[in-house]
C-alpha cells in the first residue's frame, strides 16, 4: 500500500453512519492507526478488489477454455509450468 508519506494526499469528508464511524474507530484502535489510515486501507483495499474483479473477468473465459476451471486446476497447470530461472 502507498504510504501517506510517499504520496500526495487530499483531505476528504466523509458522512458514515453511526455504526460504521464505530468500528472504524475500533478498527483504528487495534491497528494503532489513526481514523483516516484505517479509512485510506479500506478504499485501497477495495479498490483491489475491483481490480481483481475486472482481471477474473478478462482471464476467466481463457482459463475454461484451458480447461481451468478450480484453483486446484490452476495449481496442478502452474506446477507443470518449468522453473523460470
């Protein structure tokens, strides 16, 4: 994750309901973040996730048609794959 001292950072407001604003504080608490780490995670960790998600679509229809179709399968194809030296 890019740190906040390697990056250009914006202030932002954001409107949470009462429960979230809790356990993001609670989160915070137990990371030994502040509330805007905890929050900056967040968002890069779903912003990940969507990209994780576009890449599954693009690669998906390649791995079934490579007959691809458990990660079990994937493994077993990585496995055969030579060492890359």
């Amino acid at each position: 994750m890019v740190s906040a001292s390697t990056a250009t950072t914006e202030e932002v407001t954001v409107a949470l309901p009462a429960d979230l604003l809790a356990w993001v504080d609670e989160t915070a608490a137990k990371e030994s973040q502040t509330r805007a780490e905890t929050i900056a995670r967040a968002v890069f960790y779903y912003r990940s996730t969507l990209r994780w998600r576009a890449i599954q679509a693009i690669a998906a229809p390649a791995a079934a048609a490579a007959g691809l179709r458990t990660e079990d399968d994937v493994e077993n194809y990585l496995d055969s794959l030579p060492d890359a030296d």
